[in-house]
C-alpha cells in the first residue's frame, strides 16, 4: 500500500502510475545497470524513434545513469550496454552521481557551511569599475 500510496502522490520516488502503466503496456526491458536502475525501450517517440526510458531503483536523479547507458538512452549509440561486452579503459573512473545538495559536495574555503577561512585577498586584483 505504501508503494502505490508513493507512485500516486510523488514523481520523484522511482516512478508514477502513469510511468507503470506505459512500461507495462508498451516498455520492452533491456537491461540493468549496477546501481539497480532498470532500462526499457518501446514505442515510437515524436521523432520517429524508438522510446526509451529508465526506471530509477529509489529516487529519480538523471545523474545517477552511467556514462554507457546514458548514451545509449539519448540515441548516441544504437547498442545498449547490457548487449555487449564493455569493459571500462585504465583512465576511466567509476560512475558517481552528482554530490551536490548532499554532504559529500564540494565546499571550498570560506564557505559558511566548513569551519574554515576564507584565504586573504593577495591585493593584485583590481576591481572592475563602470568606465575604466
């Protein structure tokens, strides 16, 4: 009862009613990937295209789709990362959505959220004024 009470009143919580009801008449599953999110493809869009979507394992944030199924959900490449055999390069770290509003985010020096100072001002920087 909680899940459909969650589908009914919020769109952020995985996905709505209306989103369950598409991906069951028409949603066509294509894989998963490692965080839990469920891909799927079906129908046409406005382009001509075949549909897809995602289904997010708890909360609906565009930044937690890695960098291979977020091209393959945006029709940059026509083979979706669970039908081959991807391996990532040396060079390439591992997917992590955006920090941002959480506690890990970036907070520099000066920032009213750390307890440290902001760095002294070195004095060679002149201050843009109208008409100089």
């Amino acid at each position: 009862m909680k899940t459909f009470l969650l589908q009914f009143f919020t769109w952020w919580n995985s996905q709505t009613l209306g989103t369950r009801f598409h991906t069951w008449r028409f949603g066509k599953r294509v894989g998963e990937d490692e965080a839990g999110n469920v891909y799927y493809e079906g129908g046409v869009d406005s382009e001509g295209r075949t549909r897809r979507w995602v289904i997010y394992r708890d909360y609906s944030e565009a930044s937690k789709i890695p960098p291979g199924w977020h091209g393959w959900i945006h029709h940059r490449v026509d083979t979706a990362p669970a039908s081959e055999s991807y391996k990532p390069r040396e060079w390439q770290k591992p997917h992590q959505a955006n920090p941002t509003g959480t506690p890990s985010a970036y907070r520099p020096k000066g920032s009213i959220l750390t307890n440290q100072h902001r760095p002294q001002v070195t004095g060679d920087y002149d201050a843009w004024t109208p008409g100089s």
